[in-house]
C-alpha cells in the first residue's frame, strides 16, 4: 500500500490527473501533453512548451502519444540536435504530473506514489507496456494500466448500479475506441471492443486548418505547401504552420459553445515586405459541413459495431468521452440514432476521476474486478500449400485476460536447424495476407537437429498475464527444449522470399 495515489489520463491533446483527499476528488491542472527543448537540453512542458514553440516550433512535440509503442513507424524527433522516441515524451509529460501533484501537496520529493494510468481500449500490449515504462522512468509506481473507457464506467457506475449493458465511444485527440461493458459487484467487464489508431481530434482540426490555409493563399495569392513553394524563410514558415494548428484547435473547440467565431490575427506574417492580418469566420453549420464525411465515418463504424456485438435494446447507458464527442452534431445524432441519451460528462475528466477511484481501491486492496479482452488477435506468419506465406490466427480477438493458448507446427524444409517464429498482430481480422498486419517481432530457435520437412514439431505458446503482458513461448517436442523469451523489438519487416 502506499500513502498516495493518483489516477492519470495521458492524452494525445492533454493529460489530466485526480486524486483523493479525504474522500474528496483533487484535480491538477490541465497539462497540454507538449515538450520543448532548448540549446542546454532542457525540457518544458505544457503551456510553457506551448509558449516556447510558437517561436521554434521544430524544437516542439506534440500528439506523441499516437506513435508510442509503434514498432514499424520507429518515430524519432530531433530538436536542438536531441533525439526523443514517443517514450521519452511521454516520460517527461509524467514526471511534471509527479512534480505538480508533490508541489500541490507539499510533498517530500522522494515519496512513493501509486499509479492507475488510462490507455485507449485499442492500444495493445506493447503499447501498453512503453505507456508503463514512461511512468516508471518518471517515478510512479504502477498500480494498473486501465482502459480508458473502464475508467469512465467506475466513475459513473460505482455508486449507480445497473443490470444494462454500458456502451461507451471515445474520440480522443488521436483515437476512435468503442466498448461494451458490463458491471454486477464491483466487477466491469468488457464485451467487445473496436476503434481505430490515429483518428481523432487532429483530423477535425485539420479541416478548419486547411480552410485558415486556403484563405491565406486566396488573399495573398501564393502557394503555403511548404516554405520554398511559398518563398517564405523557413523558420517564419514554420511559425506560421503551428500558429495556424493552434487557432484551428481553438476555433473547433469554441464551435461546441458558440454558433459562431471568429478570429482576427494582426501580423500575423510578412509577405512581399507588407505586414498581412488573417480575418476569418466560421460558423457551427460550415464545420459540420467540413466534417461530414467523419462525422459518416464515425457512425457507420459505430453501427457496424453495435450490429455485430449487441440488440440496440441491450443497451442501457452510453457514455461519450473525449473532447471530440463533445461536438454538438455527434451528441445528437447519436441520441437520434439509437434513442439513447448519452451520460452527463460534465467535463473532459471523467476518465482522470475514474483512474483516480481506481487507484484508491486498488491501493486499499478493496474488492474490485475489472475483466478486460484482447483488442487485437495474434498470430505468426506460415507458409500455406501455396508456399505463400500467411497470417496464421492463434490468439482471437476478445479472448479475456488473462489467456493462453497453444498450437503444433512442423518444419517446412528438409534439414531446417532453425526456426524464426515471426509474430504479428492483426491489423485486418477477416484477412490473411501479412500486408493487412503489423509486425510485432521474432523469437528464433537454433539448433534443431536436421530431420525431412514436416518431422519436427515446434508447439508455440501465446500467454497474457493478468496485467496484459505478453509472453510468447516456443518448445521442440522432439528434445523437449524450452526456448522462452519476450518478443524482440525489430523495426522493420522480415524478408520471405525463398
């Protein structure tokens, strides 16, 4: 048990934080999920990262949080000659949430502090496990990696029973999850769950951007695609795209108060030695016109989902979370759709509360269960009669935590001596070539004694642990040899040509 406790949402926009306090809910203030780094290294954080960028904003990172755990996409910043993977990022966003939280309670320095952090429903193991290793660096002590949308359910639910199943759609900054859970004492349990990875928030941004974009080069008849098209300095050119993201953020943000806005940006930049100033308008009708085509895209695979996992009339409860399922338009299709009225949420920190009960009970070792399924299947790629090589499905998507599972393969050449068993995860459900899925990394078996193809069965064994981790296991049944490892992170795909 430790003497303090703390429930965070890291957020591809923001990160929130709650606490207790004599049973009473503490909140830090909203931190902008955004680091700076200077000359000497040294990193800012939040507004003062924000602050910092507006005037070098290539030595700015924002919406890490998409990339973190990605193996294939590998992303590295460099800035100010520093190099920073998703992880670091995410590092240095948790050790200020640590140093605020000691701050805001006047803290000793090198006190223990307990950990539930949220993830999108969708995220799998690994990314998880770097979300784990951020917090770790930065000094909490993990007492769960939760789903976001589980994290909303408690808050909501904890003190409200009900015998209806909870359906619940997230949109952050740069995630679509959906869920069906299910809640009876103090256990929430996951149904079924879907989304998809880097869509959020930043795709309704970049269409008020783009429309900033065309306005500027309407007036100024020029080309913004990039600074030498433009024949802008780079650097006043890179100022000009971020202060443009930051005022298309604002301006969707504000649409979900207000039927109208409007921005007046005085100098904002120097074009052909005069000095231009950016009006514009846009109301709430001519967003939701710019964003029909997501607002389809949303709710075909919402419908979808709800079609292949549960009767409309199965659902008691839907919960929207997110800054993205504030829009006004979502809410009330959503509520047209399916006669359903959504949950109050009151604020965007509803998931940061609901980390922060959780983290309370977990910490008091209290009676709570929360039963959670695989987002994705996994599986290894194998060579078919065709001698095309396959994705071969061993754990399904939806099996409960924890799991394991196991299945018989055979050499495919005369006098194989090795084996590399190259794991993927499902990107595509219903297909079997390896382009529709991601590669996850390779566990390798040597010396196997040579036999004719097809005499020497390898088992292959895929476990998760209760806290998700995965481990993958592969054993010779011929000499009863124990290959047992983790997956070795690789960055770019095998080679299957034979």
């Amino acid at each position: 048990m430790y003497d303090y406790c703390i429930g965070i949402d890291f957020g591809t926009t923001n990160t929130l934080a709650c606490y207790f306090v004599d049973g009473a809910k503490k909140f830090l203030p909203t931190l902008p999920s955004v680091i700076f780094i200077d000359e000497e290294k040294n990193i800012s954080v939040g507004l003062a990262a924000q602050n910092k960028g507006a005037v070098q904003p290539e030595n700015m990172i924002t919406s890490a949080k998409k990339f973190i755990g990605n193996l294939e996409l590998n992303q590295i910043w460099n800035c100010n000659g520093y190099n920073f993977n998703p992880t670091d990022v995410a590092a240095e966003i948790l050790k200020e949430i640590r140093r605020r939280f000691i701050e805001q309670n006047n803290f000793e320095e090198n006190i223990e502090i307990g950990a539930v952090i949220t993830v999108p429903t969708n995220f799998n193991d690994n990314q998880r496990d770097e979300i784990r290793k951020a917090a770790e660096i930065a000094g909490f002590e993990i007492l769960w990696i939760l789903e976001d949308s589980t994290a909303a359910a408690v808050e909501i639910f904890h003190d409200k029973p009900t015998d209806k199943k909870i359906l619940v759609m997230d949109i952050g900054g740069g995630n679509f999850d959906l869920s069906i859970l299910e809640t009876e004492n103090q256990t929430y349990r996951a149904l079924a769950i879907d989304g998809e990875n880097n869509f959020g928030g930043d795709d309704f941004d970049r269409l008020i951007f783009e429309k900033l974009i065309y306005k500027i080069e309407d007036d100024l008849k020029l080309n913004l695609s990039d600074a030498y098209t433009a024949m802008i300095p780079e650097t006043e050119y890179n100022k000009l795209i971020n202060r443009l993201n930051i005022e298309a953020r604002r301006l969707k943000e504000n649409l979900s108060t207000s039927e109208r806005c409007e921005i007046h940006l005085q100098d904002l930049m120097k074009f052909d030695g005069k000095s231009y100033t950016l009006k514009f308008t846009i109301t709430r009708a001519d967003f939701d016109e710019l964003a029909f085509p997501l607002y389809e895209k949303i709710f075909d695979k919402l419908k979808t989902f709800i079609n292949e996992n549960v009767e409309v009339e199965e659902i008691g409860h839907a919960i929207l979370i997110g800054g993205t399922c504030q829009i006004p338009y979502i809410r009330q299709r959503f509520l047209e759709e399916f006669k359903i009225t959504p949950e109050p949420v009151e604020n965007l920190r509803l998931v940061a509360s609901g980390a922060a009960r959780v983290a309370q009970i977990k910490n008091a070792d209290e009676n709570l269960n929360l039963e959670s399924i695989l987002p994705h299947s996994l599986g290894v790629a194998m060579m078919n009669y065709d001698r095309k090589m396959i994705f071969d499905k061993i754990l399904a998507k939806g099996t409960p935590y924890p799991c394991e599972i196991i299945k018989e393969y055979e050499t495919a050449f005369d006098n194989q001596t090795r084996i590399d068993i190259n794991i993927y995860e499902a990107g595509n459900e219903n297909e079997t070539d390896l382009k529709f899925h991601r590669f996850r990394g390779t566990l390798t078996l040597k010396n196997i004694p040579p036999a004719p193809k097809g005499q020497t069965f390898i088992d292959v064994k895929f476990e998760y642990t209760e806290d998700q981790s995965l481990r993958v296991t592969a054993i010779d049944k011929q000499r009863a040899n124990h290959f047992e490892r983790q997956i070795i992170e690789k960055h770019v795909r095998p080679n299957f040509e034979i």
